[in-house]
C-alpha cells in the first residue's frame, strides 16, 4: 500500500498543469510513457537488492557495497537534504492547500500544528507509521479512480455544461512549444513518479520482504499505467494547455484537476483539496521516515556522527529523527515571510536532480550487484528473488537517468524564454554541483580504486538468508535442519 500510495502526491495533483502548458497534451503524455519505462526498470532493480539486503538507507549502503565509498557519501547527503527540503515543501504546501478555506490563521502557526502531527507519526511505533500511511494510501488510491471515471464522463459530455471535449486539444495543439519544452517536461515527470522508491526503503522493517517487497514491485505497472498515465491522459483531453489559471493560478487552483471540474460546472468535484491535503501530510511523514533511516545508513558506513547509528528498541533512530524533522521544520518557516520565499523556491530546485541522481546511482549498484555474485561464483538460482529483467532495464534506467541529467544540463544553460546567465544556471543545476563537489571531496578522503573490486566484496555482510527452492530439496536429511522445524520455516520464509 505505500509503493501504491507514496506515488500519489503533488507532482500528480499540481505538477502535471506546468507540464500541460509546457509540452502540450501530447508532450506531457509522452513524458509520462518515457519517464514509466525509466521509473519500472529502477524499481526492478530495487526489488532484487532489497530483498536480500533490507537496509536502512538502502540506496546509500547499496552504492557503499557495490560501487564506491566516495559515491555513497554524495549520494546519502545529497538524498538526506532532499528529504529535509521536501519536509519543508510539503508543510509550505499545507498552509497553501488549507488557504483555500481560510486565511485568517498565520503561515507559521499552520507550520508548527503539522510539523507535530509528522512528528507524533514517525516517534510512535513503525508500526503506527505504517498504519497511517496505509490508511492515506487507502484514501488516494481510492480517490485516483473518482478522477478517472468522473473526467472520462467529463470528456464524452455527460458534465453539467453537456461540452464533449473528446480529443479536441489533442487535434488542435498536440505539442505546445517544440522539442526545447518537451525536454523541460521531462525532469518533472520523472520527479512525479519519484515516490515509487518508498517500496525499497520500507523494506528494512518489513516481516518478510521476501514476500512484500516482489509484490510491491510487481504492481507497478498498475501504479504507472493508472496513476500516471492514464491521469495524465484525463487531464490532456479535459483541460487546454492554454488555460490561463494553470499559469497565473495560485495554490490548488492552479491543479488542472481542480480547473477541469469547475469548468465542467462539478463544483463539488473541485473541492478536492481534502484529498490534496492528505497527499501533502503523507508525503512530509515519509520523508521524515526516509531522511532519518539515510542519516542512520550513512553513520553506519562511518560518513556520519556515530551517534546517528543508534537506535531503540523498537528500530527509531532518534538522533537521525530529531536533526531531519528540526531542519525541515526551519526551513519551512522561510515562507512566513515574502522575502525569504525566493530562497526557499532556490533550495526547492535541488529537490529534482537529487532525486534523478539517487535513482541513478540504483541501476550500476544492481549491475555490479549481480557481476559480484556471478565473479565469486554464485547460483542465481540462490537469489531469494530476481529480476526478470536483468540486465536490459537495469541499463536502460542508467542511460536515461544520465540523459535527464544532461537534458537539465542543456536547458540550465539555455533556459526557456530567457537568455544564458549563471544565476538561472546555479539556481537550476546547482544540485549536480553539490554532488559532483561531495564526490570529489570524498575520493580525496578515501583514495583507493574508483571503483569496488567485485571479488572482494562481501556479499554475506548485512545479507538476510533465505533458502531457495533447489536448496530446500538438498539440505540434509539429518542434523540441524531436519530436526528444528521452526529454523527451517524461517529461513525458508
């Protein structure tokens, strides 16, 4: 339910209105289709590691054990800043969403209320974190199929206005602006899709990833072809790329959601913002689950303070907690203040290469992942679940991460309707900046090879051990495992 859920968020709800006045209808759906194919071969990538290793901080320690110290320590601080900007980005986005109600109660005291309620979530027991996400999973995952079915009735004329849109945008102006905004529809499409990654990150604290984990990733073609696309196509043939309140709109009634029904006269429809709302909180506790499990992988490989490798009992990393929920909650009170929302729109532009670097960095982890096992002599018979696959959409994820990173490369320099100046270049890629200088930073601190030697990584290290099918049929008829029935349903399990 939280691969399902965490997909569903603003880059759906709001996002997808700048994509439909950049690219065109046709533009924003093919983006969509492009940016699915990328997002399901990572996610395939992610299901095999994390089922036999269930990390904290999965991608960090992946890329520590598989390809390089020095690219684990940019991409763990690179991930774990992203998350504390989104914790501030989603309560900045609460006191937006809740603006449309009223206006009468100040930005910070909406800031303070729900950064709590995100607090209370993530110090209570995991357990209580998944029942809450499952719960708001539930509630979007719901209210995506009103969406489709209403605008589908919507396109064919049956609202209270009786227009039939049909294709009638696509027939007129497929693609808005040409290649150049097709491009730029690009990274936001992929930051959209970017929630799917919660699948793999939860996996450290589920009973049995063997079983959660590879029913996570199978479903996401549903995610991908409901949720996304054909979303995406619900709002290409009911809203004009041209509609000036998806540019000049503020708050949830720039959603081309909202714009679609309030014109087709569904006024009740358009008060969405329940759901919207929902979206926000949820999105702001996962990342508040995800920054803090990153810090604590990142302590574990000795890139961060010891003390944020402790953890209680019941597996809540407390220091990790309270340094990723304090800064977010900082950070979100630039916006009470006019003048500081200009920094804060700068930070937010790291958000997206962060995310397109992390997801990146999955691919060459899984392939040198499956080079180690097979260089030390390894069945991939004995892996607890793999890929179908391997190896074509582990690489095809790679290639087009690198090409979205070049692609955001290309329009920082020469950005949409402006000419090439450094401060629209710094404000845009300055992210890959930061990455490539924790990088650099870290070769000088750790030397060695540039890459990690496939045969002498530990693949036994941090490893939970199942027992395959082929190794059940030729255990020992005696000893241990025939006579402790509950080992063997264990490591079976």
């Amino acid at each position: 339910m939280i691969a399902l859920g965490s997909s569903i968020g603003m880059g759906l709800w709001l996002g997808s209105g700048k994509s439909l006045a950049s690219g065109g209808p046709a533009g924003i759906f093919l983006g969509y289709v492009l940016a699915g194919s990328m997002i399901w071969s990572v996610s395939h990538s992610i299901g095999e590691m994390a089922v036999i290793y269930p990390l904290p901080s999965a991608f960090v320690q992946w890329t520590g054990k598989f390809v390089c110290p020095s690219a684990a320590l940019a991409l763990g601080w690179a991930y774990w800043f992203s998350y504390v900007i989104t914790i501030a980005n989603e309560l900045q986005a609460v006191c937006t969403v809740l603006s449309f109600w009223t206006d009468k109660v100040p930005i910070a005291a909406w800031v303070t209320i729900f950064w709590v309620v995100i607090i209370l979530v993530n110090v209570g027991a995991v357990s209580v974190f998944g029942e809450v996400e499952v719960v708001c999973s539930t509630i979007k995952f719901g209210w995506i199929f009103v969406v489709i079915f209403s605008l589908i009735v919507v396109s064919a004329g049956g609202a209270p206005n009786h227009d039939a849109v049909g294709f009638r945008y696509w027939n007129a102006e497929p693609f808005t602006n040409g290649f150049k905004d097709f491009l730029s529809v690009m990274p936001t499409c992929v930051f959209a899709m970017t929630g799917s990654k919660n699948s793999g990150l939860v996996a450290a604290e589920t009973a049995n990833p063997r079983k959660a984990v590879p029913r996570a990733i199978g479903s996401i073609w549903l995610r991908l072809s409901l949720f996304h696309l054909l979303g995406a196509l619900m709002v290409t043939i009911t809203v004009s790329p041209d509609n000036k309140d998806i540019s000049r709109g503020s708050g949830t009634n720039a959603s081309p959601l909202v714009i679609a029904y309030r014109e087709a006269g569904i006024q009740p429809l358009a008060h969405m913002n329940a759901v919207i709302f929902i979206s926000v909180l949820s999105t702001g506790t996962i990342s508040g689950y995800g920054g803090s499990r990153t810090t604590m992988g990142l302590a574990h490989l000795c890139m961060a303070p010891a003390a944020f490798k402790k953890a209680d009992k019941v597996g809540r990393p407390w220091w990790s907690l309270f340094i990723t929920l304090l800064l977010g909650d900082d950070l979100a009170y630039l916006n009470v203040k006019n003048s500081a929302a200009d920094v804060f729109t700068w930070f937010s532009s790291l958000t997206s290469l962060f995310a397109l670097f992390g997801w990146g960095m999955v691919c060459p982890s899984h392939i040198r992942f499956r080079s180690a096992w097979t260089a030390q002599g390894r069945d991939v018979a004995d892996l607890a679940w793999k890929s179908w696959t391997y190896p074509y959409a582990a690489w095809w994820g790679l290639i087009w991460c690198i090409v979205l990173i070049i692609v955001e490369f290309y329009l920082s320099v020469w950005p949409l309707g402006d000419h090439p100046n450094a401060e629209n270049f710094f404000a845009n890629y300055v992210s890959v900046v930061v990455i490539v200088i924790c990088y650099l930073c870290a070769r000088v601190y750790y030397r060695g090879p540039w890459w990690v030697d496939t045969t002498t990584i530990d693949l036994d290290a941090s490893r939970r051990f199942f027992m395959s099918v082929r190794m059940w049929r030729s255990r020992p008829r005696k000893g241990f495992l025939a006579g402790s029935s509950r080992a063997v349903k264990f490591i079976f399990n």
